[in-house]
C-alpha cells in the first residue's frame, strides 16, 4: 500500500506562499459572492418598482376603485421602500469585498434617477482653501483653472438650502501639474444628502413613525420633490453606516449584571399575505438602584418567536434577567449553562394584571351596561391590594442604593411577601382546578423564586416596566406604518430603534445626535468611537450654531 503523500509543501516560504494565494482567493470568492447578492437586491428592486408603476397606470387608466387598491398602492410603496433600502446596503458590502482584491470589480448598482434640486433653493458657497504653493514642486505660481462644485442637500428646520461645496482648481506655472483639495464627505458615497437631512429622515421614519411614502409627499408639497426610492437608498446606506454604533450599544447592555428583556409583535410582508414577525428588546437601566452606568436599550428582529431567539441574543451573558414568564427564556435558566445561569427574576406587573383583571369594578360595570355578564371577584381584589402595598414600599426606595433597598425589603416586603404566599395556596385549595383565580395564584406560586429573588438583592426591580416603556414606540408604530416590508427592514429597523431608544433614555436630542454622529463617524478615530455614544457625546460648537 503506498504511503499517503501531503499535498503541503514542507517550506516555510512556500507555505507562507500557499497561504497567501488562498487567502487571495477567499477575498475574491468573498467579493463575487457580495456582487451576487447586490446585483439580486438591484433586480428585486427594480421589479418592485416596474411592478408599483405599473398598478399606478392600471389605476389612472381604469379610475379609482375600491379602497383595497389605494391601501395595495400603499402596501407596494413600503415593499419598494425596504428592498431599496436592501439594494444600497448591499451595494456598500460589496464594494468592501471588491476593494480587497485586485481582480474582481465591485457591482454598480443603477442607482434611482434624481432631478436636479430645485433652482429657487438658496445656495451656501462653501470654498475649500486653495493651496498656497504647488503640492508637486513647491512652486507658489499657482493661477486658476476652474472649480468643481458639488452639491449636498440639507435641511434646516422650515426651510431647506443646497449647500454648493467649492474646490477651486490650480495648476503650477512652473511644472504644469494640477491642484485642487480632495472632495467633501458624504455619509452615502456618491451620496447628496448632508447629515442633518440623514438624520430627519431617520427619525421621522422611526422616531415618528413616518413611512417614507408621506415623508416624500411631504417634501413635495414643500417645494422639494424626492422619489421614494431616493429617500429608501439613503435610508439603507445610512443605517449601514450606523452599526458600529449598534455594536457598542449592544457590548455595553450585555456588560450589565440586571437587564430587563421583552418582545412584541411585528407584522412583516410575506407572499400573499402578512406574517407576525417579533421585535426583542434588552434594557439596561441602574437608575432605580441608583446606579451610575447610563441607561441603554438594544433591539433585535427575528420572524418567529422561538426561544432560540433569546438564546442567541444572550448566549454570552450571564446574570439576572427581569422578564415576564416566557417560555423561550427557560433553556437560560438551566444551571448547567455556559457560560453561567441565568437567574429569573419575576414580574410583579405581569401577576398583578392577572389579577385586576378579574377584580376591574369599572370593566364589569361596562359589560354589564352592554347586558354581558360582569363579575367581580373580592378574591381578585385582596389580591391587587396585597400587591398594592408592595408597590407602595417600592416607590419610597426608588432611586436609593442596592444596601438601602435591601435593608427596608427585609424589613417590610419580606413578612408580606410570606403572608403572600400563605394566602395564595389556602386560596388554590378552596378553588377548582380550571377556575381563572386559581390560575392567576399558580402564575405566582409556581414562579415563587423569581418573584422572592428581589428580596435578597437590592438591584431588582419589582417589575419590567423599563422593557415595556422601551417597547411602547412599536404598537404606536404599527398604527403608522402597518408592517415591515422585509426581513432586512426589521432588522433595519432593530438598529435605528436601538440608536433612538437609547438617545431616548440619556435625555439626548435622537435627531441631533444622529445628525453629528453622521457627519463625524467616517473621520473619527475607531479606537475612540465610544465619545460618539449619546451618554458621551458632545456636540462640536459649529453644530450648536446650526
């Protein structure tokens, strides 16, 4: 039998040559895989597009119908909406890939037509300073040449400008080379569109909820006509151009011991009908323990509600988790888990809504003002007043140190928490099996841990409400924008959500801060992008003025 041979060199330099040639390969490789999957986003693209002008035409053609097709016209605009959002970002990671090698040539997208911006705008001449001497020779016989101009649209709150961008040309008297400073920023490359516009966009679409459909006719009816497309490629460029934020809101939740997590549905587009995707928050907020850590919120996306999900967000993090009883949660509370358990910590909101529910007076004299059938359980009520008394204590301890709260539970929360629980089994004893009260009891008495877990540490809270407020911009969204129009715009709207929330919690200006962070990102040194951050930043004096 003959003896295998390796079909590695034993050379040191030849392996070093071998490794080299593959890992010029894997970038090539790397690089047309990316240009695949920006020229399939161009095309998706571009079909959503023929197909929305085409039910545009069959409308005018044929006369307004019913209102389904105005609300299918508004459907189709948001689906276009996202998939050219998907095209801008897809375009930027390939011509990442492409400048890594030196064989494969990045995708050019045919990017959505843009009229000239609108003569009556007024001009701002910004001149770059020419050069004092020629940078070849050293010459100072300079004379000009011309000058390229290049306009960025902005936006000041009530009225917009086009500021003009003046590089003036040179050329040397003495060795006839050419001069002229290098072009200006944009945050989307090739882009028009200045920061503080990026960021109205930005917020308007996710901090307002305005889709960018009626931002546009917004625009239009201010004298500045921009095509949904337009507004959608910028949009994805930019969230593109955000992530590195993202990442370091996202390191810094998961550094905290306490996070409180939750999630709430999302409608997303699917063919022929829509699904319910979900949205999950993490919050981390000190504050009630007194804590000096500024408070953050990070959102994620996913299409179902599997506990995969929340496994994958904290498959790193360890600590304790403020959450409601999810099942999905309960693989992280297994002790044997790396890189550590999880530990439950209950939601006293949660047990109590079980309650007042059954014990609303206001609710059960409405049904029965419609002739339904209202009743009102003085169990139910005992229940809510019990709890009620807890929250009480709460409220006098919110803001003090973890020692200081733990010290006034032991003393007063912990003889009602044991007269609690007393209670709540002599109530499961006296009721059936299947009554709704005897549910309600076993939310808690199965859970009882989670709920006494606060009792030995004074950094819990007593409910989850950090996670909910962080959640409420949802179902006001819904009501807007109806649905996501893609998988990649809920995640798009997971990164934009996180950045906006977290702004949010710091008393920070989302809109203001987006707009700086935009025009400072692409020149600020990556090892202090952390002075970006909302609790850290500070905006320049030039932006203050603006």
């Amino acid at each position: 039998m003959e003896a295998a041979i390796s079909p590695l060199p034993d050379d040191v330099e030849a392996l070093k040559a071998l490794v080299a040639a593959m890992a010029r390969k894997a970038d090539e490789a790397e690089a047309k895989l990316a240009n695949a999957m920006a020229h399939q986003s161009a095309i998706e693209a571009l079909i959503a597009h023929l197909k929305l002008q085409i039910a545009k035409l069959k409308r005018e053609q044929y006369g307004p119908s019913a209102e389904r097709s105005r609300r299918l016209l508004d459907q189709m605009e948001l689906q276009l909406e996202e998939l050219e959002a998907d095209a801008a970002e897809d375009d930027l990671i390939a011509e990442g890939a492409a400048a890594k090698t030196a064989t494969v040539t990045a995708f050019e997208r045919k990017r959505p037509a843009r009229k000239p911006f609108p003569e009556h705008l007024p001009r701002e001449r910004v001149v770059v300073p020419a050069p004092c001497s020629c940078p070849a020779c050293g010459g100072d016989r300079l004379s000009k040449l011309g000058e390229d101009v290049t306009e960025t649209l902005e936006v000041i709150p009530r009225s917009w400008k086009v500021i003009q961008t003046v590089r003036e040309k040179f050329s040397c008297r003495d060795c006839e080379k050419i001069a002229q400073a290098p072009a200006p920023f944009h945050v989307v490359p090739r882009g028009w569109a200045g920061p503080s516009f990026l960021a109205m966009l930005l917020f308007e679409k996710y901090g307002q909820h305005q889709p960018l459909n009626r931002q546009a006719e917004r625009f239009a009816r201010e004298g500045v006509p921009l095509s949904l497309s337009t507004l959608a490629d910028q949009v994805g460029a930019a969230a593109h151009a955000l992530i590195p934020i993202y990442k370091l809101i996202e390191t810094h939740v998961l550094a905290a011991n306490r996070i409180h997590g939750d999630d709430t549905t999302v409608p997303v587009m699917a063919k022929g009908k829509t699904d319910t995707a979900r949205l999950w928050v993490y919050v981390r907020d000190d504050r009630p323990f007194a804590g000096t850590d500024p408070p953050a919120a990070l959102f994620h996306y996913s299409r179902d509600r599997r506990g995969e999900h929340p496994q994958a967000h904290l498959a790193a993090w360890s600590g304790i988790l403020q959450a409601d009883a999810y099942s999905g949660y309960n693989d992280l509370y297994r002790g044997d888990r790396a890189p550590g358990p999880v530990l439950e910590a209950g939601c006293f909101a949660h047990a109590r809504r079980k309650f007042f529910e059954l014990a609303d007076v206001l609710s059960s004299a409405r049904k029965k003002s419609r002739g339904q059938r209202g009743s009102i359980y003085p169990i139910a009520l005992e229940a809510v007043q019990r709890l009620d008394a807890l929250f009480d204590i709460e409220r006098g301890i919110n803001g003090k140190s973890p020692a200081e709260r733990l010290a006034v539970r032991q003393e007063l929360s912990a003889p009602l928490m044991a007269e609690l629980h007393t209670w709540l089994t002599a109530q499961v004893a006296k009721l059936s099996r299947g009554h709704d009260l005897t549910k309600a009891c076993f939310y808690m008495l199965k859970r009882w841990d989670a709920f006494t877990r606060f009792l030995d540490d004074g950094r819990i809270c007593l409910t989850n409400n950090a996670a909910e407020r962080a959640l409420r911009c949802i179902p006001l969204g819904r009501k807007a924008w109806l649905f996501c129009g893609s998988d990649r715009g809920g995640q798009r709207a997971a990164i934009i959500y996180t950045l906006i929330q977290t702004a949010k919690l710091g008393d920070v200006d989302p809109q203001a801060w987006l707009a700086d962070v935009l025009a400072r990102i692409a020149d600020h040194p990556a090892t202090r992008l952390d002075e970006l951050l909302p609790w850290n930043w500070a905006p320049r004096p030039n932006a203050i003025a603006a």
